[in-house]
C-alpha cells in the first residue's frame, strides 16, 4: 500500500493551492472510502500480478510409466519408466510477454487516475452546489426579513391612516384658509368663483374628493401595500422551503461519494472565493495533452498492442523442449550383460514445429490493427479534451465577467433599494418601485453567487481534464 500513500500526499500538494482545507480534507476522505475508487485500483494491483504469470516458464512435465509385466531387454526386464520435459519458448518471448502485461497494467493505473480526476470534479462539484443553496437559503431568509420590515412600515402608514410624516404642505395650505385677507377676498372674485361651482354640477371641482375621503384613499393604498409585502413574503418562503428540499438529496449525492451516512452535515466555508486557475492559460493544453488521464492510458494501450505484436511474432518461431528420462530395470537370471539391472539415465530434446503459418500471420495482424485503433482513439480523444477544455475556459470568462457585472449591480441596487425605502417611510410613494427594486436586487446577489460557483466549477474542469 506504498504506492497508495503516496498518492494521497500528492492529492494534497495538488489540491492545497486551489481549494480550502474543508475541501481538501473532503477529497482525502474521498479517496480513502470511495469504493468505486478502491475497486479501480484493486484492478490495478491485480493486473500487476499479472507480470510475473506472463513472464514465467510452463509448467515442467512429469511422467511415469510402469508396465503390468516387466518387458524384457537385453539390459533385464524394464519395470517402468519416469521422463521429466521442461519447455522453453523462442527468445524474447516471455520478455515481450512481461512487456504487455506491464502496459497493460500501467493502462489500469492510468484508469484509476481517470476515475479518481472523475470523482474529484464530482465532489468538487457537489460541494460548490451546496455551498450555493447554503448562501441562497441565507439571502431568501434576510430578504423575508427585510420585507417583514417593510410589512412593518406600511402596517404603521394604515393605523395612521395613510398620513406621512411630511404633511406640513397641507397643514399650510389648511391655515392659509382661515387667513381674513384670504376670506375678504373670498368676497370678491373668490365668491363669484363659489358661486359658480354651486351653480355647475359637472365642474371638474365638483369631482374632487374631499378631506376624508382623501384619508380613506391613503389608508385602502396602504393596506394594499401591506397585502402586496405579504404575498412577496408568501413567495419567499415558498421558494425557501424549496431550496431546504433540494438540500436533502444534493447533501445524500455528496455523502454517497464519501460513502458515508447519506445525512451527515457537510462543512463549508465562511465565504465562496473566486475562482483561480493553478497555472497559467498558455501551458494548460500541453498539461491536458502530457497528463490527461485518459490520453496516458491510451499511451500505454498502444505500447501494449506493439509488445503484443512482437510477442505474436515470437510465439510463430519454434519451441524448445529439454529433460530427462530414466528407465527402471530389474536382473533378470541367466543373462551375461553387463548392464544387467542397471537402470538407465537418458536426455531429452524436442522442438516445436510451427508449420500452419496462417494463425501466427494473423494475430500478428491483429496486434498492428489494434495499435492503429489506438492510435486513432488517442487522436479523437486529445481532440475532444480540447473542445472540452475551450468550454470550460469560455465558461471561466464568462464568469468572471458576470461576477465583476453583478458586484457592481448588487451595489447599484442596494443603493436605490435604501432611497426608495426611505421616500415610502417619509412619502408613502413609489412603494411597488421598492417591490420590483427589493426583488432586483435579490435576483443580482443569487446571480452573483452563480458566477462565483460557475467560475470554480470551470476550473474544476481544468483540473479534471489536467488529470488533477
């Protein structure tokens, strides 16, 4: 297990210049308990075992054989015979052997690191979706806040009646009424005019409402303002609930990649960082092309398919077989041999003959069209890791241009929002302008949000296609 802790210190070093220790230490647990993961790279222990079998001799043969009745020789009456025959293939046969089976297994490392890249960019991923709820949750809850508070203000403008703090306008003009200059030239052209609004019932004057039914006006606007908060806050908490249940899932999705219990509490960060790219945007392609999981495991599927070829070939030259036999003799009476009951030691040889050249041609065939398919797949793979990686740094700009756009929005926003609450509080205007401001400016924080979650899931690809 060398092997394996070395590689969990090299996702630290690789992990620690771009993400939190919260996230950090989550990738760690990932790599220990994931069992997908452990799977991978249990196939490549196992295909390591792999070079030594390819890479060994057959099996010796040993044989005995005894006769029922003892044959009789000139030497006495042979009673059995035990033979032992060690194979030998052509040389460099077992070399290129060993060599596939080596580049097959490296192959198999190659797909573990495949599959852990994969699982990092999924719990990368996941982890910044629940960091985004976390935030929207936060800002739907002060955003309900702030419109009870302003459910507050227009419940204080209705049990006032309507009135504003800033009526002394009418007060003035309620006392310029009562002026004696103004009655005595009321008298004048002041009571002709009154005269004649007496006198037209389909003068505009006539139309007017009168004091309290200008309070009563005020007073249905305000109750109207505060039935207006209260179905935003309806909506509010509608959406909130909606965000505390899709909560569920997404913390039971990251805890399953942990494999852990599916509602243990997932830890985040104070605040989401923008995001920042490990090294700079000229030598990413090279690094996608020079460490990209999948690119080095092609590598060394083509480098197994020529060792397979130049094994083929070798398996079409002959065999050579070396051993032993020893017969078994006993004396037999009356014989005047000298090697009478001598058991007899004898060496052994024998060579394959690979005469049906047809088979040897064509795995050797085989071999040389399955490196081409390689070779192929390798081209279309790089090609496709590119486009993927174009993407990705598309969505990166993108994102750093919406969260400098939506920065400076929210800023905007929050500005008009506190002027337009203060008219209504003094003025009682403009209050659906306070609405459609308060939601903007919801709407310019959730989008924020977004972009710094999008920006750090675009570098997680990067990561991802790098082989980080």
């Amino acid at each position: 297990m060398k092997n394996w802790i070395i590689y969990i210190l090299l996702i630290l070093v690789y992990s620690s210049n771009a993400y939190g220790q919260t996230l950090n230490e989550y990738l760690i647990i990932v790599a220990e308990n994931n069992p997908n993961l452990k799977s991978k790279y249990f196939q490549y222990q196992a295909a390591l075992e792999r070079v030594p079998q390819v890479g060994s001799l057959p099996d010796p043969q040993l044989g005995f054989s005894f006769f029922i009745m003892p044959m009789e020789r000139y030497m006495g009456n042979q009673v059995g015979t035990i033979s032992l025959m060690q194979m030998f293939p052509w040389f460099g046969t077992l070399g290129a052997a060993k060599n596939e089976m080596t580049f097959m297994a490296k192959a198999k490392f190659e797909e573990f690191n495949e599959t852990k890249s994969m699982l990092f960019y999924e719990v990368r991923a996941n982890w910044y979706a629940l960091q985004l709820l976390e935030k929207e949750i936060g800002i739907t809850k002060e955003n309900i806040e702030l419109l009870r508070t302003m459910e507050q203000i227009a419940l204080t403008r209705f049990k006032s009646g309507g009135q504003s703090s800033n009526n002394s306008g009418g007060s003035g003009n309620i006392r310029s009424s009562n002026n004696p200059s103004t009655n005595s030239s009321s008298t004048g052209m002041g009571g002709m005019n009154m005269q004649g609004q007496s006198s037209s019932p389909n003068s505009p004057t006539r139309n007017m409402p009168q004091m309290g039914e200008m309070e009563n006006m005020n007073s249905s606007g305000s109750m109207i303002d505060v039935l207006r908060v209260q179905m935003e806050i309806n909506e509010l908490q509608n959406n909130l609930a909606l965000l505390e249940d899709t909560k569920i899932p997404l913390t039971a999705r990251f805890n399953q990649l942990l494999n852990r219990d599916k509602n243990e509490p997932v830890i985040f960060s104070d605040s989401i960082m923008a995001a920042t790219i490990p090294i700079s945007l000229n030598e990413i392609p090279d690094s996608i092309k020079n460490n990209n999981p999948m690119l080095k495991m092609l590598e060394q599927d083509e480098q197994a398919f020529i060792a397979q070829g130049k094994m083929n070939q070798k398996m079409g030259l002959p065999m050579i077989g070396l051993g032993l036999q020893y017969d078994i003799f006993q004396s037999r009476a009356n014989s005047e041999s000298m090697m009478n009951g001598r058991n007899m030691l004898m060496p052994m040889a024998t060579v394959t003959i690979p005469l049906w050249r047809k088979k040897y041609t064509a795995s050797v065939k085989e071999s040389d069209f399955m490196r081409q398919s390689v070779n192929e797949q390798k081209q279309d793979v790089s090609n496709q890791l590119m486009v993927n990686y174009e993407d990705a740094l598309k969505d990166y700009k993108d994102a750093e241009r919406r969260v400098k756009l939506y920065q400076e929005q929210t800023s905007l926003a929050n500005q008009a929002l506190n002027i337009l609450i203060v008219q209504y509080s003094t003025q009682g205007s403009n209050f659906e302008e306070v609405l459609r401001m308060q939601q903007q400016l919801l709407d310019y924080r959730l989008k924020y949000l977004d972009a710094l979650i999008d920006g750090n899931i675009a570098v997680a690809m990067m990561e991802r296609l790098m082989g980080r």
